[in-house]
C-alpha cells in the first residue's frame, strides 16, 4: 500500500458563526489526481488552504509527506515550499518576468544560486510551453499564460504535491484548454494533485478520484465512473446533472 | 534693459545664496521624512498592535496641528529653560536640545514631511493585491521576505507619483522657515525687500523662482515614474 502524502483527521473550521468546514476525513496517495466538486461556499477552496495552512484549521490533525503541518512548532515555510499552489487569479508577482516569478521560490527559499534558479525557471517555462515569454511581465500574458507561468513557479519548488483552486475559473473559456493541457500532462507525470474544478471533462478524463462536498463535508466520494454514471446520494446526481448543464462535458 | 541687468546684480549674491539653502533644505527634509515616514508606513500596515498606535499617534499628531507650531515647538520650545534643566539632570550636556535655527529648520519640515510620506507610503502598501502575499507564503517565503521581495518593489514604483507632490509641496513649504531667520530664497527676498522696497518686483520674480523648481521637479519625477514603470502595475484611476 502507498503512504498517503496527504492525511487530514478530523478537520474543523470556522469564519466567526459560520462553520466551513465540519469534520473531514481525507487521506491523498502519491501519484493520485483528486478533484474536488460541489457548490461555491461549501468549503472546497478553504480545505485546500488549510493544508498548507493559508488558512489555520480550528480543530483536527494535517499531515502533508509525513509532517504535522498542524503540531505547533512547524516549519510551515518548510512545509509550504513541499506543497505547490495554483490559484484562480494567477497571483503572480506583478513587477517581475514570468522568469523571475518562477525563480523566486528556489533562489528565496531554498537558496538556490542565481545562474541554477535561472536554469531550472527556465526548464520549468519549457515545461508549460512558455520559455519564449520568459522576459515578458504578468501583464504582457493573457490569462490563460498567466496560469501556466503560474503553475512553472509551483512546480519550480519541486512540490510532493499540487493543489489547484479552480485554476480555469477566471479564464475566458478559449484559454481554458491550454491550462487544462498542461495539468492533464503533469498528471500523467504521476504528480499528485488536488484540484477543485468545475471542469467535469477533466475530472471524467484525468482524476482517479471524485470528492462531492457541500456544507463543509463531503458528501460523497467515488470514482469518476461510480460518481458520473452510479451517484448513490440524490444531491450528487443533481449537482451533476446541473453543472454537465451549465459546463459541459468537455474540458 | 541695461537696469534691469543692473537689479539682477545687485540681487543674485543674497538670491542665489537664498536658493542654494532652500535647496538643501528641501532635499535634506524629505530625506528626513523618508528615513521617518517609510518605516511608520510599515509599522502601521505590518506592524505589531503597539506598533500600529504609535505610528498611528505620530502621523495624527504631527498632520493635526500647523506647521508653524510645529517649528515654533522644536526652535523654541525645545531651547526652554526648563527642559534644558531636565536634560542636564539625565546627564546629557548643557543647551543639548537648544539648536541652530537651521537644524531646527530642518527637524522640524522633516518631522513634518515624515507623518505625510508615512501616509503616501501606506496607501501604495495598501493597495497591493492581497493575492501577492498569499502567493508568497504559499510559496515558503516568510513573511519578511514577501515583504521585501514582493511586496516593497511594488508599493515603491505605486508610491512615486504622489510622492512627487510632497518634493513639490516641500520646496514651497521650506519658505516658512524665515520666520526662525533662516536666510533661504524667501528669507533673502524679504531682506532685498525692505532694503529696497520693491516688492511688486521681487514676489513675481521669486514666485518664478519657484514656480521653474516645481515644473522641473514635476518633469523630471515623471521621467523616475516612466523609467520604473512595468506594464500592468499601476493604480487603475477609474474615470466615470
């Protein structure tokens, strides 16, 4: 059996009054593509935060490769530098090149030299089909390049694991594929991934794994076959068949 | 034309040596106000909570009351009897806060400048996309190395336009200061004044004088903003 590189017990949290989270369970093997599915406000974005600890968890244990990211004295920079994240509006660094955004972490961080960072930027820019916008800033790139520089600065850390909020949701829909391209491939590079999506072709075709959430638990858990065709709770089946109305099938 | 070049020769030994201090009093001030008012504006965005109210009670204070008072305070105030009576007590030296009028010209407009520049500098922190340092920690970088990396070089180049009002706010405020009898362009144009008394002559010509400084610090600070921009920084002015 795999060792999970994610393990989350018993996971509370809570903004004031309201509970966003109510108790999940949830353990992520090496190599598995996880997507996470349900409606906006039910948590799935603050579950992803809490593993890095974005967001401090109320209550409940996390452990990400075999360290407590939730034991008090943590490294958390230790920590965060092992899990990559892409988010839905991109967040790169707005005053630095696609290059220098994707050499920050490995020069800052992990105090990489200069001329290595540079190399491995540049390595990861071929790797999201951008090397020949390296000298151009955040705003010279369309969304959709955004998001790809964006994903070469995670995978610059050399994370155990990606975690992905909904990466194409602030995309123009034809700029949705060339995002879609590149994780599609890093997951067929065994990457473990996390991704809450509202992307079904994506989640059909590329993740072992689907995760129904609503009201701060999940709901229903299963495999894109088991979840798409054989739903067992009544709010899957209408969750689905809603978003397979407002999305599509294809990703 | 011949009187005119006349005047101009009379006047430009005392005029000139006025605009050299005014000058020197404006770079020196808002070198001052930086040294001041860039570490408040990050005491009061970044800061701890005793932090936040001590940079808060300094801008407060100081953008609260005149200017006037403020350089009455620290030429006169400072030299009282009693507080050199107090200093002298704690072991430092005799007259130690009683200072030259240019000293205290200078301490005062910096004091001054600092409690606006904090202001300035806190509104570019502030309006940095709260995305940037999230994308930051997430990253593994700490908190202080967000804000030197990422955050500062942004808030910097936001910071440069209005920053460039206070240069021009600052050459025209330094003239305040010939109320201590500091001789600058002012001090030295109200001395040709009441020797001469031409002042319909003399205030033109020294509202010129500062007029052509304002313009070419105007100029040549949107030159600084243009070499620094990078597409896509800025603050969007929405224009309804």
């Amino acid at each position: 059996m795999t060792k999970p590189i994610i393990r989350i017990k018993g996971l509370h949290k809570s903004y004031g009054e309201l509970e966003v989270i109510k108790g999940i369970d949830l353990e992520v093997v090496k190599g598995e593509v996880l997507v996470i599915i349900g409606p906006s406000g039910t948590g799935k974005s603050t579950l992803l935060r809490c593993i890095n600890l974005l967001s401090s968890p109320d209550k409940g244990q996390i452990w990400v490769d075999g360290d407590e990211v939730t034991a008090p004295h943590t490294d958390i920079n230790k920590i965060r530098a092992k899990v990559g994240m892409v988010f839905q509006d991109f967040n790169l660094f707005t005053h630095m090149t696609a290059l220098d955004n994707v050499m920050i972490g490995p020069s800052k961080v992990k105090g990489m030299s200069k001329e290595e960072a540079r190399e491995l930027a540049l390595f990861e820019l071929e790797r999201v089909g951008l090397v020949e916008k390296a000298d151009a800033y955040p705003g010279q790139l369309s969304g959709g390049q955004k998001q790809r520089v964006a994903i070469a600065r995670a995978l610059a850390m050399s994370p155990k694991v990606m975690l992905f909020d909904e990466p194409t949701s602030a995309l123009d829909p034809e700029l949705i594929g060339e995002v879609l391209e590149v994780m599609k491939k890093l997951a067929r590079e065994h990457m473990t991934m996390l991704v809450v999506t509202h992307e079904m072709g994506f989640a059909k075709e590329v993740s072992n794994r689907i995760l129904f959430m609503e009201d701060g638990n999940i709901i229903e858990e299963g495999t894109p076959q088991q979840l798409f065709y054989n739903p067992r709770e009544q709010r899957t089946k209408e969750f689905l068949g809603k978003i397979t109305e407002l999305y599509g099938e294809e990703g | 034309m011949a009187e005119l070049a006349k005047f101009w020769e009379m006047i430009w030994p005392e005029l000139g040596r006025g605009l050299v201090v005014t000058l020197r009093l404006s770079a020196g001030s808002l070198l001052i106000g930086l040294l001041i008012g860039f570490p408040i504006a990050l005491m009061r965005v970044y800061g701890t909570r005793w932090m936040k109210a001590l940079a808060t009670g300094y801008v407060d204070a100081v953008r609260g009351t005149p200017l006037l008072v403020q350089l009455f305070f620290i030429y006169y105030g400072l030299a009282d009897p009693t507080i050199n009576q107090l200093l002298v007590n704690l072991g430092l030296p005799e007259g130690f806060l009683v200072l030259e009028k240019i000293t205290a010209a200078y301490l005062a407009l910096g004091c001054n400048s600092g409690a606006y520049q904090a202001e300035y500098f806190r509104g570019a922190l502030q309006a940095i996309d709260a995305g940037q340092m999230i994308a930051a920690r997430a990253l593994g970088l700490n908190r202080l190395q967000a804000i030197r990396y990422i955050i500062i070089p942004q808030a910097l180049r936001l910071v440069i336009a209005p920053w460039s009002n206070e240069v021009a706010y600052m050459v025209k405020y330094t003239s305040v200061v010939y109320i201590i009898a500091v001789q600058d362009l002012f001090g030295e144009t109200r001395r040709i004044m009441s020797a001469h008394y031409n002042q319909m002559t003399m205030l033109p010509f020294v509202g010129m004088i500062y007029l052509v400084i304002v313009l070419l610090i105007t100029w040549g600070m949107g030159r600084v903003e243009k070499q620094f921009h990078i597409p896509g920084l800025q603050i969007d002015v929405e224009r309804v």
